[in-house]
C-alpha cells in the first residue's frame, strides 16, 4: 500500500478507515472498541483524516431503479482537442445527470457515468445536453444491463497488519 510520506497517518487510522469503509454508519464507539482506543480518538482522528482530505465525507447508496430511474449508461466521450478538458468538464459538471466524470487515457478524452429515466430521457441527455457542449466531437454510449459490483476498496486485517510504520 503506498502512503503520502507527508501525511501524518498511522495504523491505527488505516484500522478505522478500514472500519468505516465496510459500513459508513458504524458509530465511533464501536469502532473504538474495535481498533482498542477511546471514542474520543476516533473522533479526534476523523477528524484530522477529514482536514487533511483522507477523508472526503460520507455517502447514502440510493437505488436509482426504485426512484423510477432506470437506465444507467456510460459515454466515452472523444473532444476535438485534449486542451479543451478542463471547460467541457466544467460544462459537464452541470448536468446533473452526469454521476461521474473521469479525464482518461485511451481512445476517449472523458468517460462518464450517467443516469436517466428511460431511453427517451437518455437520448435528450445526450442529444440536447451533452453533444451541445462545445469542443465535443462524438460520443460512443454503452447502457448497462446490470451492475453486479459497486463497493469501496476494503482494507482486509493482513494488509493493515503488513502497514509500514510512518
């Protein structure tokens, strides 16, 4: 596992990230009896993690599907030129839509992850939205059929364990 060198991060913060990363909503003071220090310590360290941008809040898992949301799709998204990144970005941004955007290498500039209602919402997204945005040239969409995994990297107790002393 590589670290910031810079970070002041120890074992025991990978232990309750590790904690924290299997279910957001443990409270700290199981976590505290977990990792073997006081629950003032885990909120201590939360904290730290969070001012130093370990930590970049929580997240609530919705299924999209039950809020009549049924089409999830990615899009490779090929620009005219790769110095047009960062203001097709921006433009990307605001459509909300538009769940994740990644700058990538390979044959697309941007691969996103969209969701929409049914094709007719999909097609305006893209047709009225998305191929709008200057310095787009095309896109190629796949739709998923489904989604088998979706989960954070988990810290199992062999690598924590294996965690060079900082």
């Amino acid at each position: 596992m590589i670290i910031d060198k810079n970070l002041d991060i120890d074992n025991i913060d990978i232990k309750i990230i590790a904690e924290l990363m299997k279910d957001a909503k443990t409270p700290y003071t199981e976590i505290a009896e977990r990792v073997y220090v006081s629950g003032g310590t885990v909120h201590v360290r939360m904290k730290k993690l969070e001012k130093l941008g370990v930590v970049k809040g929580a997240s609530l898992i919705v299924d999209f599907s039950k809020l009549g949301y049924d089409i999830t799709a990615f899009l490779g998204i090929y620009l005219q030129k790769s110095s047009m990144y960062e203001a097709a970005a921006a433009e990307l941004m605001k459509i909300p839509e538009i769940l994740s955007l990644n700058y990538t290498t390979g044959a697309y500039s941007i691969f996103a992850r969209l969701i929409c209602r049914d094709t007719n919402h999909l097609r305006e997204v893209l047709h009225d939205k998305i191929q709008n945005v200057p310095g787009i040239e095309r896109t190629e969409t796949f739709i998923s059929l489904e989604e088998k995994i979706n989960r954070p990297l988990i810290f199992d107790p062999e690598s924590i364990a294996k965690f060079p002393k900082l």
